[in-house]
C-alpha cells in the first residue's frame, strides 16, 4: 500500500509540475503579448498624434498663411483633405472623449473656413457671369433686346470693379471667416436678384452654360457642377492634375513664357477631364455645357482675345473693389 501510494503522489507530483509548466509558459506567453500589444498601442497612439498634428500643420497653413485671392483653389483643396481626416480622426477617437473634443473643435473651424470659400466661389461665378454680359458675342448669344442690354449695362456699372488704387483685401483679411461669408453671400444674392431681373430663366440657363464653357477645365471644380456630377473623390484627383496642368501651359504663354519659343500644341483639356468621367455624367455634362459658344470674348486678365471653349479666360479671383 506504500509502496502504492509512494507512485501514485509522484506521478500526481510530475502532473501537477508539468501543468505549472504549461501554465507559467502561457502566463509568459499572454504577458508578452499585453507587451507587444502595449508597445503597439504607444506606437500607434504616437503615429496618430505625428498625422494628427501634421493634419493641423497643413490646416494652419491653408486657414492662415495662405488668406490671400491667388490660393483660393488651393486652399480648399486642402481644407477638404484637412476635413476628412479629422473626421477620420473623430471615428478612430469617438471613445476617447479628451481627444473628440479636441478633433470636433478642429473640424468645426475647417468647416466654417470651406463655408466661406464656398460663398466666394458662388460670389466669383455670379461676378465673372456678370462680366461674360459686357461682352456683345455673348449678348448676341443670349438675344438680349435693347432694353435688356441697357439693364445689363447699368448691372455693370451698378456691380463692376473698380481698378483705382487701394481695394478692399486688406479689409477683407481682417475679417473673421464668419463675416467673409456673409459679406460674399450677400453680394452674391444682389448680383443674383439683379440678373434674374433683368434675364428671362432661359437667358439666364444659357449665361451659365456659356460661362462654364469659357471655364474649360476650372468649370470642374464649381460647386454646382461638383454636385450635378457626383464626382468622387478619385475622379476630383485627377480632374485636378488636368487644372494643374492647363493653368501651368497657360502661365508659358506670353507675357509669362517665350515669346520666341515653338507654338505649343494645343490640348483639349475638356476632354482629358471628360475621360475620367462615366457615360452618364458626360451626358450631364453636355447639358451644364449646352450648345457650343463659338463667339469671341476678352481674357478677364491682360491678354489676347480668347475664343469660348476650353480655352477662354482663366477664371482667376479678383479682388479689385471687393469692399463695394
């Protein structure tokens, strides 16, 4: 019987060790895993903070030190960009109530600076509108009868810019983007109530139809063909690599580029973009675009005449008497 139970504890003795082994070899294996997921964590929570702040750079210089008319295309680009990561960011930390706060105060002041710009562009679409009127090709487009033309003439000097010295930037900088949106948004509306009044709906159909042709490329980046469209997120990429070259070609042209130099070959910069685009929204396209403008009108910059299509004015801000 001894001699029994002497086997029987060291066998339950070397079950007992070797279980103690199996459990201590899984307690090291579980600690260094919380280690390695700690290590992890420190290293993700790091790289977050590294975009996070690389996020707040690039937003910091697109809110503040690029306030000026030249970057406006470029400013949005990256407030979008900006917005969307911080959303990202607020997705990710949605549990994390210290960092939401911090992220949604981020967000909150990127949207308000796109609602400004927003307002410009619906401003300066509406203004280069009102300058597309001066010109007669366009007028003879829209069939304006005499009485018409004297409305659009008094628009002009009711709503034109005066080139004297000084203007209204500075002004303009001052201003919070609260008050930059709401001077924009009413400018905009009295340019808009003074064309309805003066244009029946169709004339006014055909002037935008007009003025995104005489847009070309930039016309992608309008808020209103933006959304008629449906863009993604890819096809707003590429679009943009095609404005990014067109507007480099047109800076080679003189005044800016060699005169002397070979012609460049004309490129149909319209139809780059439309490439990117699916059957249907061409078709949309077509008709934002309407029937081809084949009159001549002047560059809104010194220059040549420019022909409508995809090779008219340029489109660029222009902030001369913005303060009227």
């Amino acid at each position: 019987m001894l001699l029994v139970i002497a086997i029987g504890s060291f066998i339950s003795t070397l079950l007992i060790a070797r279980e103690q082994g199996h459990t201590k070899k899984a307690y090291q294996g579980e600690r260094q895993k919380a280690n390695e997921a700690e290590e992890q964590r420190i290293r993700a929570e790091k790289s977050s903070k590294q975009a996070r702040d690389a996020v707040g750079f690039f937003t910091r210089i697109a809110a503040d030190e690029m306030d000026k008319p030249e970057f406006a295309n470029v400013r949005k680009t990256m407030l979008e960009a900006s917005l969307a990561y911080y959303q990202a960011f607020l997705e990710e930390r949605k549990d994390d109530p210290t960092i939401g706060a911090e992220l949604a105060v981020a967000r909150s002041r990127v949207s308000t600076i796109l609602a400004e710009l927003s307002a410009f562009d619906a401003f300066f679409r509406l203004q280069s509108q009102l300058w597309l009127l001066s010109e007669e090709s366009v007028r003879e487009d829209l069939k304006l009868s005499a009485d018409q033309a004297d409305k659009v003439r008094a628009l002009g000097e009711t709503f034109g810019r005066p080139r004297g010295p000084g203007g209204g930037f500075q002004e303009l900088r001052a201003m919070t983007p609260e008050q930059k949106r709401e001077r924009f948004s009413k400018m905009a509306g009295e340019i808009q109530q003074a064309m309805a009044a003066a244009l029946t709906p169709a004339q006014l159909t055909r002037l935008q139809q007009v003025h995104r042709q005489t847009r070309g490329p930039l016309a992608f980046s309008d808020e209103d063909v933006v959304e008629t469209l449906a863009l993604t997120a890819d096809q707003k990429n590429r679009i943009r690599v095609v404005q990014a070259e067109y507007r480099d070609a047109r800076f080679q042209r003189p005044p800016f580029g060699d005169r002397q130099g070979p012609e460049r070959v004309q490129k149909d910069w319209v139809g780059m973009i439309l490439s990117q685009l699916g059957a249907e929204q061409i078709i949309i396209w077509k008709t934002l675009a309407g029937e081809p403008f084949t009159g001549t009108v002047r560059d809104q910059h010194p220059g040549p005449p420019r022909r409508g299509g995809p090779d008219g004015p340029r489109g660029e801000p222009d902030f001369r008497g913005i303060k009227n």
